[in-house]
C-alpha cells in the first residue's frame, strides 16, 4: 500500500515552545485516503539534516509532507534546501501567490515588504499549488522513478496550523489525482465514564474474538472519554465496512449507555445535536470550571441558536447576586455541595430562562478542598424540566486537567439527564 | 554537546487521532539542562519498527526517551521490543510499582485487574524510575559504550500526557546525575499586536547586527502573541547570559510596549501578576469568545484570588436581563458595537463589584457578521476605575481561530489599559 511520512520543520517544534497540530491532521486525512503514515518526525532547521532525512524519507515512502520552515523571517531556511534536493538554480515568481500575498497584507492593512515579496519566489523544479490562507506558496516536487526507486512526490506546506489546515484539502486533491490508493476503514465509538483498563476487561472476550485483520485501537482524552476505533487496510470497501459494522454492533450489547456516539465525536457536540433536534435551550453556571464548559459547548458552530448563555461564579457574592443561591445554604452546606450545585443549575436556568441548565461546583486545585471534599471533587448540577439532579466525580490530577475532567464530567451527567 | 532524541510511540498518534504533547514538554526540560534535541519521531505500535528506529537513534544520540507503548490494553507492544533491544529473557516484578497500581485503582475504586498487575512487570536488563502517577513503570536501559560507539541510555516513559509531565523531573534529575552537561541560554520575550513578518521588518538591523552564535527564533501563537526567543548553545554560562541581556535590552528600545513580558508568558499570566500585586479585582462579559476568556483567567493557580467571575451572554435578552444593556442600545447601535462592548463591560463590573471587567461581542463565524462589521470583527470594552475603553479588531480566520484571537486581543486591550 502507500505510505506516506510526515515531516515537521522548524526550531520551535524541535525545543518544545510550541505543539506540532499539523502532523495529526495532515496524518488523519491521509489516513482517510487509504495512506499509512509510517512515521512522524521533526527536525530542525538546518540545512544538511533537513536534505538528509528528506532523502531517507523519499526513499522509503511514495509521499513526503513537510511543514515549517516556510516563514518570511530570518530563521528559515527550508526552500534552499528543497532547491538544491531537486537540482534547481533559479528561482521563479509565482504570480497567483503574489498578488495573494499582496491582498490578504493589504487587507490587514500591512505593508508589502521584500520579505512578503520573496515569498512568492520557488524554484523552478516545483510546482506550485496556491496557498489562499497565507504568504506561503506550497511547493509540490515530483521526482521520477530513477531518483529514489519509485516515483516520489514531495508536498512543501506552510506550518502556520490555520495554513496547513485550510490549504489540506487541495494537496489531498493532488494526492488522490495523482496516486492509485487502496482501501482503509475505520470506525469510531465514543464512550465515557470508564476507565481505559476497565473497559478493555469489560470487552476482553468480545477483542479476543475479532477478526485477525482487524485492528482495535484505545484512545483516551480527559475532554471525550475513551474512544475505541476498529481499523481494516486494505481489501475490499463495501465488504470491510459490513464486517466492521457487525462487530460495533456486537460491541454496543455489550457496553449499552457507556457509548454516547458512534462517530469521532466530542460531548459537546453530541449536546448540540440532541437540543437542535428537539428545540430545546441550555445555560451553565460554573465555579471551577471557570468558563471551561460555555469556551466547549460555544466551539460547535450553530451553538447560538441553542445555547443561551452562562455565569461564571468564581466569587461567593457572585453566585448569591447573580444566580440567587442562598446565602444560608452556602453557610450551611459549603460552597462545594450538592446543595449549592443544584442552587447554581437552578438559578442560572430561571435567570435565563432556558430548558436545561449545568452547573459545577468544586475543588480543581492547587490547594483547597477540605476533608469531606478533597482537592480534585466537583459536584454538579442538572436543572431540566423534569427536575434537578446531582452527582459527585473525584479526580486525582493537576489544576487544568482536573478542570478538563470536571467539565467533561458535568458535560456527560447532562447528556445522561436530557431527553433524547 | 549532548545530544538527545524523541520518540513517541502508538498508532494514536501516528494515525493522527491524539496530537503529541509530549514531545515538547520532554524537549523543554532537556534544553533547560544544554541538552539538543535531534530530532522527534513518531512511530506505530509495530515491533521491527520499534527496534530499528531505537537503535538508529540510540546510535546517533547518547539519550533517548520514548513515550508510549505501555498502557495495559492489547495494543500496546514496546515493553517486548524493549526486553529484546536490551537482551533480556527474563521479566521481574517491580513491588513499588505494583504498590502504586494497587493504590492508584483503589482510590479510584476500581478492582485491580490481571493486566493492571502485568504492568509491574519489567524486563530484568532495566533500572525503574516509579511512576507516582500512574500504573507503567518508567524504564531505564544504560547500555556501555561498546554496543552503539558511546555510552546510550533510553529513559521509556508512560504516554498519557498528564503521567509524561508529572513523572518527567524524576527522569531530568537522572539525566543530570548521568552526564556532564554543556551549557545552554534562551531568553524569550513576548510581544503582541504585530505580525511576525512586520516585526521582523521592524527588528531588521538589530537582528543583523547579532553575533554569530545567537540565534533568533520567531514563535507566533494566536493565544499569546510572537514571542521572540534568543538563544546561544555552549560556552561559559554567565558569560551567555550578560550577552542575551545584552541584545535584549537594544531590543527593547526598539520595541517598547510591544512587549508585554520578558519571559515565556501569556497574557492572562501577566494580568494576574499586576492584579496580585496591585490587590484589584476583575470580571468578564462574554458574547462571541464563548468563555474562552475566563477559561484562560482561570487556568492560572491562584486566580481566584482577583477573578470574581464572568457572564457569558450568547442570547440577547441575557445581555438586557442579567448585564442591564438597554435594548435601545442594541436596537440603535446592533449587538455587535462600541456601544454594547461598553454596556457589557460596565454591566458586568457593577454586576460583581469589580475594578475592571473586560467585555466581548462579535462574528466568530461562520455565518453572520453585516456588511458594516464582517464575520471575523470584535469590538472590545474595557471599564476601569478611569472610565470605560473600547476598540474593534478584525480577523479572516474560522471559528475556533477567531474565538482565539478574540479573547487575546480582548486580554492585550485589557491589560494596556490596567494601571502597573
């Protein structure tokens, strides 16, 4: 099958300042191709390792992406070593990316600089594919069979994340045109609640009997829970997607509610759908939390036609003034309590008046808690038209991860209480 | 100097469903301690693989560190490649570690499971390092010089991220212990309000002016700005350090109030550094961001100590109701203006009794936006004790990007406008 490598470049991925997003992203699409990425890597920005590992990269794979280096400023230095891995000595203009280059300046009312302007200029061994997201052409090579054994293709992309992956689908475009890929499928289910070793205990039997040429793959993440994806390589479409769906099917009897998607999805979303289907309305007050659950329930686009709007309660008189808890059940019970979770939940959702309403209430650290409630509880609330409800979740981790769990959890406690 | 190299493994990240932060982190701390970072790689849950890519590294670096491969489900296979790598035949049991699981799943009140136990168990050619926060012991493999050239030591970490971070100064402090270090010095300092190739322009003559061994590096991030990072390698450490404060502080004649900060920073970090040391308070008003910027306030320890809380007003009559804007002034002005931005903000201060508040509305996208004020424009209100401060910004990213740049801009507004 064909296999791809990706390669980051750049200083600033090397010594740890910012995060390599594109790989992942670029590795997913590919994947969806019917590609195996058969490995990741970041170098640094330098000459003689950039044209080293790009040859290695070239020999053992059909397709090499790379991303970085690109930049207008001084530490780049990526398109020289690409001129000379593909024999060129003279650099051309690429008019398209120069007059977008001048518009997208212009209207960020910036000047165009000689920097800006050598952007536009590749060698003249590539082609070129319009970068319409940034200054950055992206440069294809194509190098004949005689190169490095089988014909090879190398994609030059920008590494500005919004770049790369607003540019992705045209050099997948490029990719899909100019290949004769085989098949991949993979299918993806949400589930929340369980623990990673829990869970593959709970599906032991039902893991042991798959398929030998199916792959299940674990996927944990504080915000989703564990997603669990069963992948086939290769072999026929139609017929890999039935086997795969019969094993889901046999999957979801085993694990019932402990899946609230059958798709790479988030909780967040899954709210989305289920109040944009029924009509209904949400609104969310949180302490702890601290914003964390309105910043994840406002990502999904379309979120204004449900979602209201919420309180973040951090200071006591806040949540007395503002959501109308009373002062004596603060007193009585402490901030952390059910009691003030579902005084919360209630009073965000009489103030904004929508159909159901979250609320947390907790300890995400460092320092606080007390000796019922240790550093790392929350209790949460769920005000719906049935009632309200509450739960309590303990976590063990450090002040944002616990605040991700905290938010997940109060996420996934609304799903579990609202119609669907 | 030494040198070291990064390896992740797991299909998770190869197949691009999870984004690698390990790396970086990993890569932070051993540049704090001179080391250099080769290269970073990812590669699959695939035995040759495994040992082939290690042995290649391990050749090239005198450190490397892996991250994965070890969680107790099926596909996790590194501790066998490991056990070969190393020649050993024979596992044994790590009693800490097990102590550990048997805590760890307890407290969590989940039974201790055959495939929990199996990972206490190690190969018997490794020293182990106990991970304190989670169930896979790290694993240290010394091997003498004569089997790669120089002595090589693999440090082979957990992959969850929140494990990989808290367990990681026990590896630094081991590394340490080990080698004798060369020296290395970074000085960052953050900017924001201008792009990277405009500050670079602006930067020109200073950069060209730097002596060889420095080395500038531009790190945009839409959270946090550029920041702008100096950094010489080798040499007498004092020395290095007089020299960087050097050229930082010619830069700083250039720059002026572009910077907001002389070390690796954000904005919410150094808002609640002045509102600590001056003992002032503060408060938000959300439209658009959603809550993205009380998230970021309160992803700083410490932050309740000044952040009284937010309203996150998505719906419109949530801005007349709880944040008292005057309907007659979004029917004249539109929801999205100088005039709302003010009410919100002045709305939300006298809501919580807060010395400042800063306050957000605007077209995140996508969809909305008119012809006056497109999708991508925010207006931002500032109130202070010396009156109530507003200012548009605009943008042409998609939603997640907009909501990003919104809160920072707001953030950036917010803190010009705060007394130091």
């Amino acid at each position: 099958m064909t296999t791809a490598s990706i390669c980051t470049i750049g200083d600033e991925i090397l010594i740890g300042q910012i995060v390599d997003t594109n790989s992942s992203e670029i590795s997913r699409e590919l994947g969806a191709l019917g590609i195996k990425i058969s490995r990741m890597i970041s170098i640094g920005d330098d000459h003689d390792e950039i044209i080293d590992t790009l040859v290695k990269e070239l020999k053992n794979n059909e397709i090499v992406v790379t991303t970085g280096g690109l930049g207008p400023t001084k530490d780049d230095i990526t398109k020289a070593a690409l001129a000379e891995l593909s024999g060129s000595t003279r650099y051309v203009e690429h008019e398209a990316q120069l007059s977008k280059i001048h518009e997208i300046l212009s209207a960020r009312g910036l000047d165009v600089l000689d920097i800006n302007r050598q952007q536009a200029m590749v060698p003249d061994t590539c082609e070129v594919i319009l970068n319409k997201w940034g200054t950055a052409p992206i440069m294809v090579f194509r190098f004949p069979e005689e190169r490095f054994g089988h014909p090879a293709t190398l994609y030059s992309m920008p590494g500005v994340p919004f770049e790369t992956t607003n540019a992705l689908p045209d050099v997948v475009e490029d990719i899909r045109s100019h290949n004769t890929l085989t098949s991949i499928y993979h299918k993806t289910v949400m589930t929340y609640g369980m623990a990673e070793s829990a869970l593959s205990k709970k599906i032991e039997a039902w893991e042991d009997a798959l398929p030998e040429d199916m792959h299940l793959a674990y996927l944990p993440s504080p915000l989703t829970g564990v997603r669990l994806r069963l992948s086939i390589y290769g072999g026929n479409k139609e017929d890999e997607e039935r086997r795969v769906d019969e094993q889901i099917a046999k999957l979801k009897d085993i694990l019932g509610d402990l899946i609230y998607s059958e798709r790479d999805d988030t909780l967040e979303n899954a709210i989305g759908n289920i109040l944009k289907k029924t009509g209904k309305t949400l609104s969310a007050a949180e302490s702890c939390t601290g914003g964390e659950i309105s910043h994840l329930l406002t990502t999904v686009p379309g979120s204004s036609s449900y979602y209201l709007g919420s309180v973040t309660s951090y200071a006591i008189p806040v949540k007395e003034k503002v959501l109308g808890v009373p002062a004596s059940t603060i007193r009585e019970h402490g901030v952390v309590s059910s009691e003030v979770a579902a005084a919360m939940a209630e009073g965000v959702r009489k103030l904004t008046g929508s159909d159901y309403s979250v609320a947390t209430t907790g300890f995400a650290g460092p320092g606080g808690g007390d000796e019922r409630y240790p550093e790392g509880t929350v209790w949460v609330g769920v005000s719906t038209p049935k009632g309200t409800f509450t739960k309590m979740f303990q976590y063990h981790n450090d002040r944002k991860r616990n605040i991700q769990r905290f938010a997940a959890s109060a996420l996934h406690f609304l799903l579990q209480n609202m119609e669907k």
